[in-house]
C-alpha cells in the first residue's frame, strides 16, 4: 500500500459519478475540510480502513 494516504484505503472516501471524482462522506466541520482539501489531513479521527473481505471471513 505504498503510496496511498490514509483517504485512499477509507470506508468514507467513495466515488460519486455524478461529479466523477472521490469525494469524504463523513459530515468534516470547517477547518476539517480546508485540512482535507489542501491533503494535509494526515492522521483523520473517522478513518475506518476498508475491508471488502470481512464479511467472507465471518462465513468461514
């Protein structure tokens, strides 16, 4: 996973096709967004890391 920022491997970064581009779902306050949109938010507090396999390990 070398390369990719902490956004790029989240559960809340989604790709909208009505913009055609990835978008954060999660509701950021003000200075949230100016830290995202400049891509200096390094460490987010709603990182969740996106598993597409987690439910298949459960019905094993």
């Amino acid at each position: 996973m070398t390369g990719k920022t902490n956004c790029d491997c989240c559960v809340y970064y989604v790709y909208d096709e009505e913009y055609c581009c990835y978008e954060c779902e999660v509701n950021l306050d003000e200075d949230e967004m100016v830290k995202f949109m400049k891509n200096s938010f390094d460490d987010c507090p709603y990182f969740r890391f996106y598993d597409e396999y987690k439910t298949v390990r459960k019905q094993i």
